[in-house]
C-alpha cells in the first residue's frame, strides 16, 4: 500500500483537565525484553512507551524525526514493540513516516498498541510476529474536572477516534463502521488475526526477534514505574508533578522536570505507597 493513500491525522491538543495515558492492560501485556535480533543503519526502533516518560525515556516524535533525517532519502524499517502512550506523539510519528518519500516497513516484533498501532499503520508494509500483537481502541485519557471540562474532553476526544477508525478502515480495506467497532470492544489481534483483518502483511521471519536478557532483568522494575505514574494520573495528579516525584521517589533528579509547588508530601507519601503496593 502507497503511503500516499494513507490519510493524515489532523489532531489538536486537549484540554489542560486532560492527559493521554498508557492503557493499564497494553502495560501489563507489554514485554519490554523483545528486541530485533539485528538493527541496521536504516532501522528506526521503537522499543518504549510513545512520549517523553518522567526520566527522559520514551519516543518521541522529535527522536524520530531526526533519525529519518540522518537515515536520508533511503528504504526505512521501524522496529515496533510498544504499549502505547500519548497520542500526539503518536499521530506527529505516523506523519513523520508517512511523509518519508522512500518505502517503509514496519516489523512488529511483539507489541503495537493504541498510539502504536496507529503509528505502525504508516508502513508500505507491515509484518508482525506470529506471536506478536496489535491492539486498537478508541483514545484513553485521564480526565478531571467539572461536568462541562468533562463532556467538552469527550466532545473533543470524538474527532480523533474517528481519524483513527478512518485510519484502520483505510489500512484493512474494510468499513468505517467495522474499524471504529474494534475500537470500541478494545480489540487484540495476534499475528494471523492481523493479517487475515488486513492489518499486516504478513510474518516476520522466526529468527527476527530475541529477548534481551539484560533487560528482561530490569522489565519488572521499568514496568512498576508506569504503572505508578498510571495510578497517580488516575488520582488527578498532572503530568509534570508526577514526573517530579517519581524523580524523588527512585532518588535521582531530572533537570527538566518541574518542581513540586503544593501538597508535596502527600502526594510523595501517596506514590510510595503505591511502589509499596505494586511491588508486593
């Protein structure tokens, strides 16, 4: 498929009571150890949550821009294994891709779920692991506020989950209708299920993927983390105080990230119960 038939997604921010957040169970799901067996100087990885995480970590639109940028007016393949994140990043990386004017190939190695689903639907080709995964449902965020920031969240929400169900509608040759179905039950799709919906391809290679030992180490841990900063989203806790405590919480520091102004201990109190809680 041309990628010039592939829509662009058209996305404004949403309102400060809002947050795009990682899905408890594309977290829980997501094994952070599989890996490409090999990585050329063509291949794009995206092995994290999509958006800059509290330590810096995550992957962003910017990174990849300027990896196509290096890689030139050549054949790219991006390397897939992600639970998701926030969707901007999401739609400004498929856009990045989907402007590339060389072939792209996208290899989902173990997972590509919500944002990631949606970028890995800018591939000329895709091809999926027959172990691997793609989940699809509408856009997930964390919301607060009074009943009008509430309902103007879901009023603005309806416009990116019908660019997205446009998106896979196009992608699997299949109606609109039946795409944005998916997306309301939260659909998995393994491999075949993948490409028999027309969502991939075809199959990776068997010896495409491997788990790094090192990191399979450091999964639980890496997996903790998220799902502390998920919990303390869920509780109202906006972005940028999160990524401070949770800075203050593992004992480092990130210059970038702003300090703590109000309800300071509480709040450290609260996310120390919660690494208490997880890792028990």
């Amino acid at each position: 498929m041309s990628l010039r038939n592939l829509p662009e997604l058209n996305a404004d921010r949403l309102p400060k009571v809002c947050a795009f957040e990682l899905d408890d169970a594309a977290l829980e799901r997501w094994n952070a150890a599989v890996q490409p067996k090999a990585a050329g100087e063509t291949t794009i990885t995206i092995l994290d949550a999509i958006g800059e995480d509290w330590d810096g970590s995550g992957v962003t639109a910017r990174r990849v821009a300027a990896a196509l940028r290096s890689i030139g007016e050549k054949e790219v393949t991006v390397e897939i294994n992600s639970p998701g994140g926030d969707f901007f990043e999401g739609v400004a990386i498929y856009n990045a891709l989907r402007a590339h004017p060389q072939k792209v190939t996208v290899r989902i190695l173990g997972l590509a779920a919500s944002a990631a689903s949606v970028i890995a639907m800018a591939g000329d080709e895709i091809q999926i692991g027959k172990a691997g995964f793609m989940m699809v449902h509408n856009a997930w965020v964390m919301a607060i506020g009074n009943r009008h920031d509430l309902r103007e969240a879901a009023d603005m929400m309806e416009p990116f989950d019908d660019a997205m169900a446009t998106l896979y509608a196009s992608r699997a040759g299949v109606a609109k209708p039946e795409a944005a179905a998916w997306m309301d039950k939260e659909t998995w799709f393994n491999g075949e299920q993948a490409v028999e919906a027309g969502l991939a391809d075809g199959y990776l290679p068997a010896d495409a993927v491997v788990e790094d030992a090192a990191r399979a180490r450091e999964q639980s841990g890496v997996k903790a983390v998220k799902r502390i900063d998920v919990a303390l989203a869920r509780n109202g806790i906006p972005r940028s105080e999160r990524r401070a405590l949770l800075a203050e919480v593992k004992g480092g520091t990130q210059d970038a990230a702003p300090t703590v102004t109000h309800d300071a201990d509480e709040w450290t109190a609260a996310a120390r119960q919660l690494i208490t809680t997880i890792s028990s």
